[in-house]
C-alpha cells in the first residue's frame, strides 16, 4: 500500500480570499516502510503574506519571488501522488487549498480526492485519544517522537515529522504512550479490568510458614527489640493482639 503524508504552508487560511500554497512537503511511505522518496517545492504567490502565517513559518514574500508559480509543478506534483492514499493532519485545510491552486490552472483535474484516497490523522488522533490535544507537537510528546527541529513549521519538515507519528501511532504498539496521556475513564476501565479474575481459576495454593522459621522470625524481632531504643512495633502489636 502507497502512501503520500502532505503538508502546505500558505500566505493566509482561507483561499476563497485569496490566500495561496507557498510550500508542499510530502513523504513517501511503501507498505508502511518510509522509502526514502520525497517530494518538496516552494512556490511564488504572487501576493503578500499575512503577518500572522509569516509568523508560523517563516517564509516572506522576499525568499519566494524567484520561485515557481504553482501551475509550473502541477504536473510533477501530481505524479508523485498520484493513486496513493495522502495521509494529512487536518485534511480539509490542505485540500482546500490544493484543489483551490488546481482550479486556478484550468488544467483537467480539479480535485485531489478523484484520483487519491485522503486520510486525516487529525480525525485520527482524535478517535485515539478522545478530549486530549492531538496537534502535531502534542503526538510528537505523546508517541516520543523527536521533533526538536521544529523551531517554524515547514511544509517538508512537518510531513517528515507527521510520518513517524503516524506509523507509531497506527503500529497498535500502546506501550508508547506516556502514562500522563491515558484519560481517566481509560484508567478507570484498565483497573476495573484487573480485578476481575475468571471463576473458574484454580485457587491459590497458601503455605504456611513452618515451625523453624516462624521460631527464626520470632528470634529475629527479639534482636531488633534489643538493638533498638525504640522497640519492635511488630512485637508491641503482636502483644496488644494477643491482651
């Protein structure tokens, strides 16, 4: 099975305002192996950048006017992912804006998902672990994956980054989360679960102590009482007990 894990940085969050796709990273993952292939481009937008996805990322309107317009990589772009299933946190955002840039090129196709299936890992997480935050930095702390390198986001970076959460969390490999992630119903259930023992389980063979090591015992408190100003607890209750 072919995956594509995506990601895009763009001048702002709506394109029906305008807004447009500055960056596409994109790794590619073969039978669930990642295979080494990648695909990554910066694109000139031909506008400016709002102040605040400047701020996300990084990438100013002076770093991108030298690079290509999105109808140059069109082709390559949808070769790459071509018939493979995208894997994208917050899907909608990334093909909003992807099928946006491709309608804008009047080219045949219009629309990612006609000829790739589309898997949020936002949607994902979410059924995983239900009322927790599950954005990309908050899996990356919960399935110990390093991403120390994401001081900005970026488009490559991020997918990389996405790609091994990914695969963590769909490898059925629990034991990888922090025991701070588990919510409290989870935890209420996992000990509701481990008191239950089967009827019919053999009991629990008891043995008792025998007479040597019960006298040994008894001998060993003794001394403690001896050696210490304050007693043997063990002895005094042993004594209350008994009165």
């Amino acid at each position: 099975m072919r995956q594509v894990v995506l990601d895009t940085e763009t001048t702002g969050l709506d394109p029906s305002q305008g807004h447009r796709v500055i960056e596409i990273g994109c790794v590619e993952i073969d039978n669930r192996k990642l295979t080494g292939r990648h695909f990554h481009c910066y694109l000139n937008p031909d506008r400016e950048i709002d102040a605040g996805a400047l701020e996300v990322h990084g990438l100013s309107s002076h770093f991108l006017r030298d690079k290509p317009r999105f109808h140059q990589v069109e082709a390559e772009f949808l070769e790459f992912i071509d018939g493979s299933e995208l894997v994208i946190h917050n899907a909608p955002f990334d093909i909003g804006f992807l099928d946006h840039e491709l309608r804008a090129t009047k080219t045949a196709t219009t629309n990612i998902a006609s000829f790739c299936g589309v898997l949020d890992s936002l949607l994902l997480a979410r059924e995983k672990h239900p009322g927790q935050r599950n954005s990309l930095d908050a899996l990356c702390k919960r399935y110990g994956v390093d991403n120390t390198q994401r001081q900005l986001h970026g488009a490559l970076l991020d997918a990389e980054i996405l790609a091994d959460v990914y695969l963590v969390m769909t490898s059925g490999q629990s034991s990888l989360l922090l025991a701070e992630d588990e919510s409290e119903g989870s935890t209420r259930r996992a000990k509701a679960k481990a008191k239950r023992s089967h009827v019919e389980r053999e009991k629990i063979p008891v043995i008792m102590a025998a007479g040597a090591e019960l006298e040994a015992h008894r001998q060993r408190l003794k001394d403690l009482a001896e050696s210490s100003e304050q007693g043997c607890l063990w002895l005094e209750l042993e004594g209350e007990k008994q009165a």
